[in-house]
C-alpha cells in the first residue's frame, strides 16, 4: 500500500510541476531529467494526464477526455506517437503529433473562432495550409465515428474576369483591393504542388545554390540542353529562365481552363505558336511568389509602370531573420510583390501591406490568393500615412539601399546616402520606450 514520503522527506510538488510543463508545455530546459527519460516517461504516464488533479492545466481545450466515445480512446503521448484507437478494431489506430492532437481535440470540442486562430499561429501556418489541416481533421474524427462541433464555413464564390480587350496591365483586375479568384488560382496553386516547384528541387535540377544564383548568360543553356522534359522542368523554364514553350504544350501542361487564367491575367502572353511568361514565379517557404523579370532586357519587357522588384537574396535574408512569434497585427512597409507580409501572416491574425506602387499592390494582391491567405490585406500609401491610426506588433521593411542620385528604381534606390527611405521609417515609426 503506498504510505507517502518518510518523515524529513522534502515534498516533491514542485518537481512534479515541473514534469508536468515539461511533459505537455514543452518546457524542457533547466528540467531534472534527460529528453530520453522524458520521452519513456510520457509513453508511459501521457495517457492519465486527464486524471491530475494538482496539475489540471493541459493545451487540449476543455473538457478533455482520453475515452472520445464508447469505441473509440487516445492513447496520449506528448513527446512522442499519440494514437487514436478503435478499441474494437474496426479502424486502424491513427498515429498522432501533438500538434496534431491539440487540432483535433480543438475540432472535437469547438467552441470559438479565437482557439482555432491562436492553434494556427502557434503552429505558423498559412490559412490556406490550415484550412486543409482542418479539413483532413475532421475527416480522421468522423472516420472514428466522432461527430465534430467544429463547422466549416463556406468558400466565397470567384469573381468573374474582365474580357480580354479590357484593361492590359499584367493583373489588372487585382487594382480592386476586394476582386477574389481564389478558387481558380487553388487549381494553378495545386498544379505547381503536383508538380513539386519547390526551391529544392529547383536547386537540383539546375545545380545551384539558390534560385537567386541563376545568371542570365546561363538561362538559354539550362532550358534548352540542361533541363529534362517534365512538368516541373518545363515550369521552370517559363517562369525562371524566360523559355517559350509551344501553346500545344502549355495546353497539356495546364489544362484549358487555367492556362485560358493565366493568358487572361497577363502572367502568360502567346507569341505566334509559342507563349512566354511575363513574370517570375519564386517559390519560397512553401508560397509562390509572381515578381517582375530578375533581367529586364528585351523588348517585350519594357512596361510603363515601376517593376516590382524579384526576389533578391535580402528579401530571403528577411524572411530567415525576422522574429516570428504570435501577434495580432503585423505591418509591412514598402511590400512589393507582398514576401514580408505574407510570410507573416503565419503567425500574426491580420497583415497589412503598404506600398506606393500600384503595380506592386496588384501583384502582392494575387500572390496573397495564389497561396489561398485571406487575413492579409494591401493598401497603397506612403509608408505609415494610411495606417497612422493603427497600432502593429511587429513592423517590417526591406528599404531600398543602394547609393545612387536618380530614382528610377523605387525598390532598389536609396537616394544619394542610401539610407533615404530607412530615415523615413525609423524616424516616423514609434518611439523607443513604446517597442519591446
């Protein structure tokens, strides 16, 4: 029979708190035991978390219980392999995450919008990725015969695009902040997916370091002796390395109704039999990224419009250095084709994006619902004028730097000290005592 500790014995309650955090917060430094012996203990001890009375905090949501139905029982493990059990067998037991386990129980027990939203940003996730993760989940619940509280809401309906012998810019319908295509650029979104554009695969296949390093004198040779004839090869031809493909091709390629999308929208632009793309599309941390030509050079090339600017390696150098922990509201300076902000937006619940650029906006517009994220929005303005009122979390820019006397790049020159635009930002953003 247990007896409790021995006279003079100090009381553990304050190592079992710490357990307890380290088990299911995640708090493991400074903890008495090593990540081995926690992860045999939580295999072990996970599972009875729900009948701790001196420690009944846990991240599941409330109520939570390990038996969801008569059959059907979570076999807990934080630190390792949860699994959802059929204790009948009529269903094989589904391997669970922690992440994975917080979102169905969420799911299960819904109760409020705001629970949802702050899983999304703990886990920093693009609504778009989140709402397939819900929709898998609820999908696993309800193949255990769990009836979810959770209800989806319904998509918005696409807009429909302005005949072609309308405005000509490259995604002009986008100039209106509330025009919405998201289902049809979803088809163009899942297509690059299937046909893995990742920068991984695009360093492979063309034996570079970063999308970034392709030189224009190397761009003839990697699509027209280097590359293979792939879907994914034949991708990256059009939108990185300027190819023309023949329009029988592209027919194949993307099907008629998203390459009829992609023609109307100016991404692609026939030339007799073939077509060539009008953009660069980067694929950047699981987004796809529509900017203007790295190499502007030829005819066709010249617009009447600020280009917006590709790529570059300090957008990227941004996007791995800026702090990313849950916020409310985010704001990005300067946008261009919307990189900053829409990184963000996996972790803040609203983005604003500011530019001066009305090309920029429209393309930061499309690159927001080409990714399917919809708690973003992009204003035009000069810097902080259009959002005096609001109060952000995180404030980003990417300014431009370069020493020079004219203006004729608005991304990339900095005024004759360079540092014109970044005086701007520093000096009209908030005061010191009011940052964290």
């Amino acid at each position: 029979m247990p007896h409790g500790l021995d006279a003079g014995q100090p009381a553990v309650t304050e190592l079992m708190r710490q357990l307890d955090r380290a088990l299911f917060c995640g708090e493991l430094e400074g903890t008495a035991w090593s990540l081995e012996e926690l992860r045999e203990l939580t295999a072990t001890g996970g599972r009875y978390k729900e009948t701790s009375l001196r420690f009944p905090d846990h991240p599941f949501g409330r109520p939570f219980q390990t038996r969801l139905a008569r059959d059907t029982i979570l076999l807990l493990d934080p630190l390792g392999c949860s699994q959802l059990v059929d204790v009948r067998g009529r269903q094989k037991p589904l391997a669970c995450s922690m992440q994975e386990v917080r979102l169905l129980m969420t799911l299960l027990n819904y109760a409020a919008d705001d629970r949802l939203e702050a899983l999304r940003r703990e886990q920093q996730t693009t609504p778009s990725a989140w709402t397939r993760q819900i929709s898998q989940g609820l999908q696993q619940l309800r193949k255990f015969g769990l009836e979810p509280r959770y209800r989806a809401p319904r998509p918005l309906a696409d807009d429909r695009l302005p005949e072609p012998e309308g405005d000509a810019r490259t995604l002009a319908p986008f100039a209106e902040p509330h025009f919405y295509i998201g289902s049809r650029l979803e088809a163009i979104r899942t297509l690059f997916d299937r046909a893995g554009y990742t920068e991984a695969a695009i360093r492979t296949a063309l034996g570079v370091e970063s999308p970034q390093q392709i030189e224009a004198t190397w761009m003839h040779y990697y699509g027209r002796f280097h590359l293979p004839r792939t879907d994914l090869a034949d991708l990256i031809r059009l939108f990185l390395l300027r190819a023309a493909l023949p329009l029988e091709r592209l027919e194949e390629l993307f099907g008629t109704s998203r390459l009829t999308t992609l023609m109307q929208l100016g991404l692609l632009a026939a030339r007799g039999e073939q077509a060539t793309a009008c953009v660069d599309i980067y694929p950047v941390e699981g987004l796809y990224l529509a900017t203007d030509h790295r190499y502007l050079l030829l005819r066709d090339d010249r617009i009447d419009e600020d280009p917006v600017m590709y790529i570059g390696l300090d957008s990227l150098g941004l996007v791995c250095t800026a702090p990313r922990y849950p916020v409310d509201r985010l704001l990005d300076l300067g946008t261009g084709c919307g990189i900053q902000a829409l990184v963000g937006s996996r972790y803040a619940g609203q983005v604003t994006g500011v530019d001066s650029n009305p090309r920029a906006l429209r393309f930061a517009r499309f690159n927001a619902q080409l990714n399917g994220i919809r708690n973003v929005r992009f204003l035009a303005g000069d810097l902080y004028q259009v959002v005096a009122d609001t109060r952000f979390d995180i404030i980003l820019a990417n300014p431009p730097f370069v020493p020079s006397p004219d203006q004729n790049l608005g991304f990339r020159d900095g005024g004759a000290g360079e540092e014109a635009v970044l005086l701007r930002i520093v000096r009209g953003g908030p005061p010191p005592d009011a940052c964290r």
